[in-house]
C-alpha cells in the first residue's frame, strides 16, 4: 500500500515509517521544513510539504493513499485548546478525502481520562465528545466515518512510548531528577503507568494498517503497570542520584507540567490488542531502558 503518515519524523512516526517500508509498503511523510523532508527521503519514503494547519495538503495526501496513519499532533501544553483544535481539524480533513473509499484511516490518541480507578479495556469508548473535549474529540469523529465508508482503526499509545532518543514524559522526569537533584515520586508512588517500546508500537500502528477491522481500538501497551515509584527508582540509579518522595501539593514545582500526569495512573490492558492481531511485545522493558542509559546516565559515554 501507498501510506501517507502525519507526523512521519517524529518520535513515533520515524520508527512507524521504518516498519512500513521494512514491510514492503510505500510510503509518503508530511514534512514541515526542508530537514524533514530530507530525512524521509534519505529512509526511501517521499515528503508532502506541509503541517497540520495546511489542510490542502493533508487533503491531497490522504486523496492520493491507500491508506493514512494519522501521528502527528501539536502538544501545545501551554494551550492546549490549539491542539485540540488542530487535531479536530486534521482528523475530519483525513477522513473526508477518505469518504467511500474503504481505505484504512488509522488515528492515535492517548489512554489517559478515558476511564477512573481501573485500567483502560479496549472496549471502553472515549468520553471525549465534541470540538471542546480533550483531543478535539478526535477518536469518536473519526469513528463516526465507518459509517461512511472509511476504515478507522484507532490505536491508543501508552503514556510512556520509551526508548533511547526518547522526548517525552520519561524524558522530562529525568530532566526533572537532574534539575533537583533528587528522583521523584508522588505520595507513596503507588500510582502506574503504562508502557510500550517505540519498536513495539510502530509494530502495531502496521498490523492494526493491514488487519484491523473498522472500528477497531488497539491499545499500544506492552506494560500494563509500571508504579510511579519502579519509574522514579530506576532514574535515581541510572543517574545515580537519591530517591524521594514529593508531597502531591509540590508536584508542579518540584517536576513541572509533567508532575500532574505523574500523580495519576494512565494504565490500560491490550489483551484483546493481541489477540485480535497477534501482536507480541518485544521490545525492552521501560526500566531496561532507564538502566541502560536511554535517559541519561548508566550506559552513555
């Protein structure tokens, strides 16, 4: 298949395109800048200059696909009401050019508020409604398109996509450790989150593209429970600085915006993920990866 791929040189969206081409699949990147567009290249994929706000540009390279994986997505935590607006925007875009077609149309979204006081099933549908909700309500928009003839497959990443070159929440917790001085965990640490290697998710992003049928919801999850505390400890040894506790009033202080994400569990299981697809984790462990250097410390030169 021909697959256009938002977010085709970020974190997720580089091994993703990897995996397709590895898997005979062609591939086309939305690239923001020349550097992009050079990097895509380089790999045997093609650029569509563009991003997320150009909407002729995601229009025509959804038009001329087989298949879309929808990746990309501000992550303006200063306003996130911009990102949410983008992502609305781009979703109904993608799914548009995708009407009658019965093409693939494979969108992320993220486990965390879906549901409260238990891991997040497959089967659970997101809460988020509308232009106002968290992601634009992006899930169940582009949901509603299997109804028109689009082929959605919704996979739902872990809050920790790890590995070494890693940017996001791991990486602000160990910026965080080596700011303070200490390693960090909230309360009695008992809170968990959810894990899966950048190597395990671009492999479900191309199984859920050729298998998964409309409407499905695919959790990236290879870890279903990693407590907060395991995370912290693990940062503490690699960088080889002490643990504590953080009172859940200092959060904010003491770990920045990522301290309101670290004091809640955002868990969910793949189970049925797995079943459905024969998808088998095989990545290296969240912890694995902290020891081993991905984020500092043990293991770097």
């Amino acid at each position: 298949m021909n697959v256009f791929v938002t977010g085709a040189t970020g974190w997720i969206g580089t091994a993703a395109v990897e995996e397709l081409l590895r898997a005979g699949h062609t591939v086309v990147g939305l690239a923001r800048s020349d550097a992009a567009a050079a990097s895509l290249e380089t790999k045997g994929a093609k650029a569509l200059r563009g991003d997320l706000d150009d909407l002729d540009s995601l229009r025509r390279g959804a038009a001329e696909a087989d298949a879309v994986v929808h990746l990309a997505n501000k992550h303006d935590w200063g306003n996130p009401a911009e990102s949410d607006r983008a992502e609305r925007a781009a979703v109904e875009t993608l799914a548009e050019a995708l009407v009658g077609t019965d093409r693939p149309f494979v969108v992320a979204n993220g486990l965390s508020g879906l549901v409260q006081g238990r891991s997040v099933l497959e089967t659970d549908p997101s809460p988020a409604v509308g232009p106002n909700s968290a992601w634009g309500g992006s899930e169940n928009l582009a949901l509603d398109y299997v109804g028109r003839g689009v082929r959605t497959v919704i996979v739902r990443f872990a809050p920790t996509v790890h590995g070494a070159g890693d940017w996001g929440f791991v990486n602000f917790l160990a910026n965080a450790a080596r700011k303070q001085g200490v390693s960090g965990y909230i309360g009695d640490g008992s809170h968990a989150w959810s894990a899966v290697h950048r190597s395990d998710a671009a492999a479900l992003i191309r199984l859920g593209l050729e298998k998964a049928p409309a409407g499905s919801r695919l959790h990236a999850v290879a870890e279903e429970a990693v407590s907060t505390r395991t995370i912290a400890e693990a940062i503490g040894h690699a960088l080889d600085i002490p643990v504590t506790s953080i009172a859940p009033e200092d959060a904010a202080a003491h770990f920045g915006f990522v301290g309101g994400f670290f004091k809640q569990s955002m868990t969910g299981s793949s189970e049925r993920t797995r079943e459905m697809l024969g998808w088998t984790p095989v990545g290296p462990s969240l912890v694995h990866d902290i020891l081993s250097g991905a984020y500092g410390g043990a293991g770097q030169p």
